[in-house]
C-alpha cells in the first residue's frame, strides 16, 4: 500500500465510525436505491427502497425497477 492509499482509508475510516444513528439512517439519501427481489403469490417483484428504507415503488420486471431509480436520479443496487 502506498502512503497517500493508507491515510485516504485512514480518513475514510475515522469520517464512517463519526457517523451518528441519524447520519446513518441517511447515508446514501437521495443518491441511492435499493432494488430488493420477492415473491408473492406465485409472481416475482422487485420493490424500490430509498436509503432510509422508505419504499418508493414496485415492479414485476427488475429492469423497470432500475429504470425508474435512474428516472429519479437514483444509482440502483441490488439487495438480496
């Protein structure tokens, strides 16, 4: 590793453990969702959550499901 690597993730680490509960329950708030597969009934879905864990919608296709995180300006991940 070099030096500037070893303080970069130094700071990186030092700035997360500061993060309060509140911090965190926001983290990524805005920015990202996170697209979370299930089944119902016999039918697949894939539901939206904001970083808060609030949902902001469903579908039957995982492709509609980042479709519409990126309409929002949101960066989708997968939850599994």
């Amino acid at each position: 590793m070099t030096t500037k690597y070893t303080e970069t993730h130094r700071k990186i680490k030092d700035s997360l453990q500061s993060l309060t509960p509140q911090d965190f329950k926001s983290f990524g708030l805005g920015h990202i969702a996170y697209i979370r597969p299930y089944h119902f009934n016999g039918k697949d879905f894939f539901t939206v959550f904001a970083a808060n864990g609030n949902k902001l919608y469903t579908s039957d296709a995982i492709e509609d499901a980042v479709q519409l995180s990126r309409q929002d300006n949101l960066e989708p991940v997968t939850v599994h």
